[in-house]
C-alpha cells in the first residue's frame, strides 16, 4: 500500500524512482523510492536516519542537499518544521494525509473541513471525527447528573462567542480528576488556548 504512496509522490515530483538520494562516496548508496518509503513508514525523520545507519548530522546534510529541498526552496514543497514533519509534506505533494487517530493514510476528501489548521482540514478522518463525537457525547451524557438544569447548560453553550470554545474547567475525562457536565463546570476559552489545555487540570 505504501508503494503506491511512493509512486504517486515521486511521479508528482518528477523524480525517477531509482535516481540515488545519496551519490556522494558513502558506499550505501539509497534511491529516492527507499527514503520516500522509509519517511512514510517512520514516526520522525531522526529515526528515517537511524534505519539507514545514518548519524543524524550527516543525514540532515544530505537532505540539504537533496532534489527534496530543491522542491521545498521552489516552493512546490511545504518546509518541514513543527507539525509539518517530512512524512506530512510529501504526503500533501499528492493531496493525502495521516489521520492522527487510526493513522491511515487517506485522501483529502476523507477529512472535514477546519479553517484553523495548515491546511484546512481536520486532523482526524470523517470515520474517526463521527467515531469521537458520538464517544465524547456518550461520556457527557454520563457526567451529568439528574438535577442539572440542561436549559440553563444549552443556553450557555448558545450564547459562546465565536472566537471561543465552551470548556469543561475540570476535564470530563481527566488523568487525575474528572468532572461533572455542570453550569459551574463550564467556561469560555479561547480557541487556541481551549485547544492546546486537553484533558489537563491545574
């Protein structure tokens, strides 16, 4: 399946699969196909190095050097940095990306739209995305008691400001505590600032 994935990037690229990624005297020479394959395979590209023996230095030296940053210096590929790791990259050349949650590689159109991110789509597939809504309303269902006032929380939810999200101040599903789907459990955060809290509670 993954050589398929391959194929289509290095076809995007218009590198031949068996052009040398490595020409200079190092005696194991790797073509453009085994590192595309070894990127796509890999969780980082430290340990893309380490499976090809590599010291990390002396990889990053020939990536430098590469057709890839070639196409990243042109700008028909995204730099790598942060979130945007080479597997990433090389994987938007051709329109797919890694779902974050059942890590399958997938299409553009298997994932929902989000403006927030890179590339404007969410970082879990439509399968995963349905999966999540449906477990986290099931789990909030079990956090809120019979006495609540469920209008009082609908209306809260209502009237959250569109640069915010409504956050639970003690997580539903925290590692050291969990909270109750309470009006007192409720606040409004920032997007950015909602999304990078999780699951944790100070």
């Amino acid at each position: 399946m993954f050589t398929t994935y391959v194929s289509k990037i290095l076809l995007e690229l218009n590198i031949p699969t068996n052009s040398i990624f490595n020409p200079g005297g190092y005696k194991q020479k790797i073509t453009y196909e085994d590192l595309v394959l070894k990127i796509l395979l890999e969780d980082s590209i430290e340990n893309v190095a380490k499976s090809f023996n590599f010291s990390k230095r002396y990889f990053f030296n020939l990536l430098q050097k590469s057709k890839l940053n070639n196409f990243i210096l042109c700008g028909k590929l995204d730099t790598p940095t942060g979130s945007r790791t080479w597997k990433t990259v090389l994987l938007r050349s051709i329109k797919y990306k890694q779902c974050c949650s059942c890590k399958e590689i997938l299409d553009y159109t298997e994932f929902y739209y989000c403006k927030s991110n890179f590339d404007s789509l969410q970082t879990r597939c439509k399968k995963c995305s349905v999966y999540s809504a449906t477990e986290r309303q099931e789990y909030i269902e079990k956090a809120t008691p019979n006495w609540v006032n469920r209008n009082e929380i609908i209306n809260f939810y209502k009237n959250c400001p569109k640069t915010h999200h409504v956050d639970h101040i003690v997580p539903l599903r925290g590692n050291n505590v969990c909270g109750l789907h309470i009006i007192n459990n409720l606040q409004y955060l920032p997007i950015k600032e909602n999304l990078s809290k999780g699951n944790k509670y100070t």
